[in-house]
C-alpha cells in the first residue's frame, strides 16, 4: 500500500468499517473479462474466520462464472465527504474502503442458508427475519470465506462542517 499513514491494520477497525458499509462489490474472472457486481451483504466473524454472506437468483451470469472459479476479489466503501479547499489542487476526498480476496461457497443446506440470510438482515436493517423454508429454497445464498484482507481510511480533519 503506497499511502501507509491510511493503512486501517487493526482487525477490530476493520470490522467496524465493516459494520458502517451496506454494498460489497465482488470481482469475478470469467476467462475472458472481469465481471464486477455489487450486493447487499451481510458479514460474520467467528474464531478469527471472517465471512461475508450474499444472496441472489438462482441462476445469471454471476452464478455461472462462480460455478468454474469461485475465487474472487471484493470491495466495499463509505464515509464519503469532499473536502473543499481554496484552490483544486488542494481538494481532497475522505472515504474509507475494505478489500480482499477468498473463495465463494454455494450454501445448499437449509440451516445454513436461514444463518446467512439472517446474517444479511442483521447487517442491512439491524434486525433478524423469520424465513419459511420456501423463502430460503428459493434463493441462492452464497458465503465468501475471506482470505485476504486490508482497509484504508482516510478521514476529514477536524472540524470542518463540510465533512
């Protein structure tokens, strides 16, 4: 990483950057071009193991490419705010971002799939969901076990209210 003062290598830094965002972008290679999509998500850290949980159709492009290479890229940002200046050159952005790579994983069992579906709505609304079964059958839900990860920040300094 070129700019090491925003390098975020805290893990608990990283989980509550996290926690803030709500969109992951996931980069996949399908041998031709790299297809990038972006989801909701929803996140669990558990015995050090980060994972990230997604749901989707049960069928398109983005599950064909998974179904041959299942390892990925991902990305995911916020805490946006332009910081103005006097002159352009002096413009900045704050933002934050958490990137990585791991391996998705189709989930196929039906408590598996209610954990992770549930581990979404906690993230996205901050509240659990009760799923029929007919619910969780009829999405597809994927888990990506994370196995590189790093974060960057870079923060408003104090106080502008433009920030």
């Amino acid at each position: 990483m070129r700019r090491k003062d925003r390098e975020v290598t805290r893990r608990e830094d990283l989980l509550e950057m996290i926690a803030r965002f709500k969109v992951c972008r996931l980069g996949l290679w399908d041998g031709r071009e790299v297809y990038v999509v972006p989801l909701n998500f929803g996140y669990e850290e558990r015995d050090g193991s980060l994972n990230l949980f997604f749901h989707c159709a049960r069928e398109g492009r983005k599950l064909d490419i998974l179904q041959s290479r299942p390892e990925v890229s991902f990305e995911m940002d916020g805490d946006h705010a332009l910081m103005e200046a006097d002159t352009p050159c002096g413009y900045s952005y704050a933002y934050g971002c958490v990137m990585g790579r791991g391996v998705v994983e189709f989930l196929r069992e039906d408590g598996e799939k209610m954990h992770a579906l549930n581990r979404i709505m906690l993230h996205q609304t901050g509240r659990n969901a009760a799923f029929t079964p007919g619910m969780v059958r009829a999405v597809c839900v994927l888990r990506l076990r994370v196995e590189s990860v790093s974060g960057k920040l870079h923060m408003c300094p104090e106080p502008p209210p433009a920030c």
